[in-house]
C-alpha cells in the first residue's frame, strides 16, 4: 500500500473514533439509563394497587435563624453565708421540689455564734431580772418618801438599758440561728438542676453560684435573626421552630426581640418559647423559620416511589401506559415528599400493592 493511502486510511479512522466519542457523550449509546422525567418501556396496562396524583402546590419559603435553647428562667444557686462545702446533693439533669436540700456548708462556726449568742440572752435576762427589783423597790421607797425622785429616774433609766441590752442580745441570737440555717442551701423552686458548678472542699462564698437551674417553665429558643428580617418578627407571633438533632418541628410563640442589634453581626435577638417536652435540654441546636414568600413544589406520597439500587423510581400513566419513571426527591413533608424533578404535577402515580399494605 502507498503511503498516502495509509495516511489517509489513518485520518478517517480517527475521525471516526472522534465522532463515536462525541456521540457515546452526548449520551446517544446509553439505551438502558434513565434519567429523571425519562421513562422505560411499558410495564403494565392494568397493575394493582392505589392510583394517587402528583400534587402541585405552594409552599412556604423561610429563612432560617440559628439559636440556641435555653431555660425560660435560670436560677443561680448561691450561698448566703460563706463557708466550706460538706457535700452537694444534687447532680446536673435531676429534678428537685421546692425547699429541698442541694448543698451542705460546714456550720460549727455558726453553731458556735449562736450558743454564744444565747448565753449573752441568758445573761441579758439576768441583768433586767436585777434592774426591774431595784426599779419596782425604789418605786416603793419613793410612795413612802424614803426615796428621792432622782433616785427613782436613776432606777428607771437602768431598767430600759437593761430591756436594751436584752432586746439587742435576742437580735444577736436571730441572726446566729438564721446564718446558720443559712449553711443548708435549698431549692427556692421546683426546676431541674443543669450545671454544678462547685465541689465538696470548695469554699462558697456569697455571690458565687454553687449550681445552674432551670424552674419547671420550658425552654425557649434564642435565635439570631439579620436586620434586614427583624422586621418580619413582632411579639406574640407564632412561628416554627426546627430541631434538627431531634427531627422535630414545634410551634413556638414569639415572647421577646432585644431592642438592641449586635454591631459586629447586625443581627438581634429574638426569643421565641417553646412547648414544654422531656426530650429537650438546654443548650441544643435549633433554628427559627421566619416565612419571606412561597413557592411552586410538586408533592406525591412516599409510599409511590421505590429505590432500585441508588435510583429513585415512581409508576406513572403516560399516554394511557403505566411506565417507570426515575424522580430526584427533596425534603418531606409529613407523609408526603417533595419531588424536585422527573414530575411537573398532575400525573397519576401507583402505589404497588405490596406497598400499600405495609
């Protein structure tokens, strides 16, 4: 063969190559794929099972505004004497009632104040027992003018030092008892203990918390909303709070927006209270959805569409056919599911039998 032939052969072949790439591509050799909205061959003309139909409709558009739970009412729990810690009685997560008893401080201190406080009281007794003998035997002195009137004023000043001194000795003997009630901490209200926040041999001094508590109110989220949306947010709305970690969505109504915006995110703070449930805590994850418009969505039960292999598939009639149809899914809605392509709407879909009975 003569050279220019062979190269000439040896162009058209990669010509041809080159065109079979292009093709194989453009997806012309893929016969078995489907992609979404694409359908397969006829599967039935009379299956069995319910026929529902693609709904249109329009949904919600929010945006979402992140935040965090927190107690409705945060307590402190604090010593009002100080004094070093004997033992805490509660551990974070327990409920506790009203009055009972969370922290033990080290009274011999205080229980010694107050014997003495109570031997001065003795004391103090004494003394007016001897001041009102001399007041009642001057008195009597002076009706038989065997007295003069300045020792009568002499005996009754001494009286009322002594009543004095009894009264101030009784003050001293409240206080003593009360400090040392004092160093038995207890709980003010019923609530749920969060954080201990001290340990036994600590010293707890006034004005620092021994432990975090929630009161028996709920939580509520505290969520940062942009300025550009705070406008949308007013006190005593209801809006829809979204727990991720718990796959939940709850109600909650709009209690408090902070009047006052962060410079540094420009954002405000929005508290919305939340329905009381065993299953949240403080400190979760959530996120306020505050509605800015609506949308278009195609929505069709979950029970029509079956996984073939990563595939999502759906039943459809076409043309009088009931064929196979490949669909992208998005976020449920309750027993539905939004279809975010592959149905326009309208269509009649079937649930299999065997899906239908489950």
């Amino acid at each position: 063969m003569r050279p220019n032939m062979l190269k000439l052969l040896t162009v058209i072949a990669g010509c041809l190559a080159l065109v079979a790439l292009i093709l194989h591509t453009g997806g012309f050799f893929n016969f078995g794929k489907i992609a979404p909205g694409r359908v397969e061959a006829q599967t039935q003309a009379a299956p069995k099972g319910e026929i529902v139909k693609a709904r249109r409709v329009e949904l919600p558009v929010y945006h979402q505004a992140v935040g965090t739970l927190r107690p409705v009412s945060e307590i402190r729990v604090e010593a009002q004497v100080p004094g070093r810690i004997l033992s805490l009685k509660a551990e974070p997560g327990q409920m506790v009632k009203q009055g009972q008893e969370l922290v033990v401080l080290d009274g011999r201190e205080y229980q010694a104040r107050l014997e003495q406080a109570r031997q001065g009281l003795v004391e103090t007794r004494a003394v007016v027992q001897r001041a009102r003998s001399e007041h009642n035997r001057i008195k009597q002195l002076l009706q038989g003018q065997a007295a003069t009137q300045r020792q009568m004023e002499q005996a009754t000043e001494g009286l009322e030092r002594a009543l004095a001194q009894q009264a101030q000795a009784k003050r001293q003997v409240e206080q003593a008892s009360l400090a040392l009630g004092y160093t038995k901490v207890s709980a003010t209200v019923p609530g749920r203990v969060l954080k201990r926040l001290a340990e036994p041999g600590d010293m707890a001094l006034p004005g620092r918390p021994l432990l975090l508590m929630e009161a028996g109110q709920g939580l509520r989220l505290e969520a940062l909303v942009p300025e550009r949306m705070v406008g949308r947010v007013h006190p005593g709305q209801e809006l829809t709070v979204e727990l991720p970690a718990q796959g939940k969505r709850l109600a909650a109504k709009v209690e408090q927006i902070v009047p006052t915006a962060d410079p540094a995110t420009r954002t405000f703070l929005v508290k919305a209270t939340l329905p009381q449930a065993p299953e949240l805590f403080a400190g979760m994850y959530g996120r306020l959805l505050i509605p800015i418009g609506k949308r278009q969505a195609v929505l069709i039960p979950a029970r029509a569409i079956k996984m073939v292999g990563q595939l999502e598939m759906v039943t459809l009639k076409q043309d009088g056919l009931w064929r196979r149809a490949m669909v992208t899914t998005g976020r449920s809605q309750g027993d539905l599911v939004e279809v975010l392509s592959g149905l326009k709407g309208g269509e009649e879909l079937l649930i299999p039998a065997e899906a239908h009975g489950r």
